[in-house]
C-alpha cells in the first residue's frame, strides 16, 4: 500500500496544533487547513503537483503558529519543515527545495515568483481573505488585494 504523503504531514501539524493553547489551536486549525485545500485546488488548476502544494501549506506557518510569534516567519517556518520532511523519508531533495522555498517566500505577496512559491501566496490570501468583499481586503490587508483580484478572475468566481 502506497502512504499517503500529505495525511503523513496533517498529521505531523495535528500534533504541533494539539500541544498549542486554545486560541492558538483554533486559529492555527482554522488557517491551515483552509491553506491547504485552497493549495490543492489552485495547484490543480494550474496543472502543478497538489501534494506539493497541500505539504508546502500545511507547513507554511508552521513556526508561528508553534512559537506564537509572527516575526520572520516564513523563513523560520521554511527552516523547522526541512527536518520534518527530510524525517519521513518520503520527499526527494528536489521536492522538500521547492517546499521549503515556496515556506519561505510566502510572505512576500507584492512579487511574483516560481509557480509553487504563487500557488502558496495565493493559497494564504484565499484562506485569511475569500469569505470577505474585494473592499474589506482592500482596507484591512492592500497587499494581498490585487492577488485576491487575479485570483477571483482566474476562477471565475
Ligand atoms: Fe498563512
């Protein structure tokens, strides 16, 4: 039988997620696995890898929400996935590069880069912003407005 590489991981974020304080938790929960269906869906739609896609979200906040500090944490969180999929021996080196460099560039929403690297900017827009109007994203987060845009135009929604 073939492991299923992301439950793998899900399961990997349940742990840290369950060891967190009640608002934490629940607000790590909510966002991640938001994160990463809208990971797997843009993935899909662009012709990517969703296991790339769904992995890279699932660990993209990995160090914030487990120290509660927001500060660099696309980089520390690109950091702490290295080991975590390097220890389940189921990632190629190639693979864990583009999710590890897709973590760490995450927070860079004004610039473009390689596919895995949007499809995960645009899946953390979807999460934190798609139940609310085009006007709220633009007042309370203006650097994620023109991707929530593109994003609703490449989906026709
Ligand atoms: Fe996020």
């Amino acid at each position: 039988m073939q492991i299923n590489r992301v439950k793998v991981i899900e399961t990997v974020v349940c742990m840290m997620l369950d060891s967190l304080p009640d608002e934490r938790r629940t607000a790590g929960y909510i966002h991640i696995f938001r994160a990463e269906q809208a990971a797997a869906l843009i993935a899909l739609r662009r012709g990517l890898d969703t296991e790339i896609a769904a992995v890279g979200a699932l660990l993209h906040d990995y160090d914030k929400y487990l120290t509660g500090n927001a500060e660099e944490h696309a980089k520390k969180s690109a950091d702490a996935s290295l080991p975590i999929l390097a220890k389940t021996e189921l990632f190629t080196p190639c693979e864990i590069g583009v999710i590890a460099t897709a973590i760490a560039a995450h927070s860079d929403k004004e610039n473009v880069g390689a596919p895995y690297d949007e499809v995960l900017k645009d899946a953390d827009v979807l999460s934190h912003h798609f139940l609310k109007s085009a006007d709220k994203v633009k007042e309370e987060y203006p650097r994620a407005y023109q991707r929530y845009l593109k994003l609703k135009e490449e989906f026709s929604i």
